[in-house]
C-alpha cells in the first residue's frame, strides 16, 4: 500500500517511516505539497485539515492515493 505523509518535515517523515517498518506500507511524499495555515481549535483538526489539503493536491495532479497527517505541539502550563 501507498500512502501520502502531508508534511515537509524530514525528522516527521522519519518518525512515521520508523512506526510503519514492516507493514507494506510505503510512506511518499508529494513534492508539490503546499502547507496549509494551520489554526483550528485542536490538533486533530489541523491533521484533518492538513490530510484533506493533500488529498486535493494530489488529486489536482490526477494521484489517488491515501494520505496520511498528524498534528503535534508541546503544551506547558504558563
């Protein structure tokens, strides 16, 4: 299986490829993938925005595939 990882951040790239080892699963990457400005109310928005974004690029390019994304921060009580 073929799946899309919405992000450009290399380290995040390794990460997901180190959790995926030894499923089948080939994680790509979409050189034409556009961050998108991110801003909803949680982290799980923002991964469905950031999925959603890249399904379109990707489709806008004629490639239907899965996507992947995810969303992380660091919180510290202030």
């Amino acid at each position: 299986m073929r799946v899309y990882l919405a992000s450009k951040n290399a380290g995040k790239r390794a990460e997901f490829q180190a959790l995926l080892e030894g499923t089948g699963i080939e994680l790509l990457e979409f050189p034409g993938y556009r961050d998108v400005v991110e801003g909803e109310a949680d982290y799980a928005e923002n991964a469905a925005l950031k999925a959603r974004a890249l399904r379109e690029q990707l489709l806008s390019a004629g490639i239907e595939a899965a996507v992947l994304a995810d969303d992380s921060g660091l919180e510290i009580d202030a």
